[in-house]
C-alpha cells in the first residue's frame, strides 16, 4: 500500500514533493489532516510533533496510554502556490487523492478515524455519503461507517491559534472520545 502511494502520480503534486506518509502498522486510532507539508527531513511523518498541530495530538495520545495511532493527510503531497507557497488543497487533488485515503485505512484497520477540520470532515464526509454533525463547543459526535468510527474534530491548530486557553479542554474531549470507543 505504501509502495502503491509512494508512485501515485494522480493530481500531479508529487512533483513539490513526495507523499509524506507514516509508518504502515495496524492502529486503534487513525489521524486525518488536510495536506502535506514541507518536509525538512526524509523521515518526516504527516502531523509531525514539530508543529503545532502534531504537537497536540502527541499530546492526546501520550495521555491515552498504550493506543495505536497512525497519522495521515487527506492530500500527501505537498499542495504550493505559484509563488511556492503552501496552499489549501483544491477538489481535484482532494478526489484524486481520497483512494488512497481509503486504502490506508483499509490496511491500517482503525476503530477511530478522526478528521482534523471542516475541509477534511465534509470531503469524507461526501465521498463516504455520511451526513456528519459539526461539533458545539467541544462535544464530539461520530458516525460509524463500515466498523469505523469517524469523528470530526476541530483542527488543533485552530485550537493552538484561537482557543489556546482551551488546549486542556480540548485534548479531555478527545480522551474522552476514545476511551468510550475503544
């Protein structure tokens, strides 16, 4: 499966960058993110604890004790700008990415998928054709889908940038998540 990844030439990013990808293993909890990002190493992993957003969810899993993760981004290769900026993902490269998607979590056999965000949560959402709620506050709904629980979260570098006094809040939230599902 990584292998197949590693070669896929579907929407063309591959060209800023190779598919940055985790190491394939069976897990309990899966991590969804929207795209790749500028790797500064050739063992860089998706949701990285050197940025904020990995830095949180590392959080979320050193408090959950003995729980298999494994990390991922809707978009695997990295999405740039014209002017070589990182930017947002746009459909075709979400659709022709999302097989992929499918096929680490089929592999990877999760109990829990999380989406970080509403981009990542609504294009699960409609290619999988769930009708997910969006989150009030931080209380969390999922949807089980094929023997898979998927959650939409809010992104934590949402979290990190706007509700940074809620940090704790948040990661009980999550905790609570999957200690009730697991």
């Amino acid at each position: 499966m990584i292998k197949q990844i590693r070669n896929c030439q579907k929407c063309g990013l591959c060209i800023n960058q190779k598919p940055l990808l985790d190491t394939e293993k069976q897990c309990q909890v899966f991590w969804v993110g929207l795209s790749a990002k500028k790797a500064m190493t050739n063992t860089e992993i998706p949701l990285s604890p050197n940025t904020n957003t990995g830095m949180i969810i590392q959080k979320i899993e050193k408090s959950c004790c003995n729980v298999s993760t494994y990390k991922t981004n809707l978009v695997k290769c990295l999405p740039l700008s014209e002017q070589q900026k990182l930017r947002y993902p746009n459909k075709k490269e979400i659709d022709s990415c999302f097989e992929n998607l499918l096929s680490e979590i089929h592999t990877m056999s999760p109990k829990i998928v999380f989406l970080l965000g509403e981009k990542v949560y609504s294009s699960v959402g409609k290619h999988l054709n769930i009708d997910f709620e969006k989150w009030n506050g931080f209380e969390y709904t999922y949807k089980t889908f094929e023997k898979i629980h998927y959650v939409p979260i809010h992104h934590p570098s949402y979290i990190y940038i706007y509700k940074r006094k809620k940090v704790d809040d948040y990661i009980k939230s999550i905790e609570r998540i999957i200690n009730q599902l697991l």
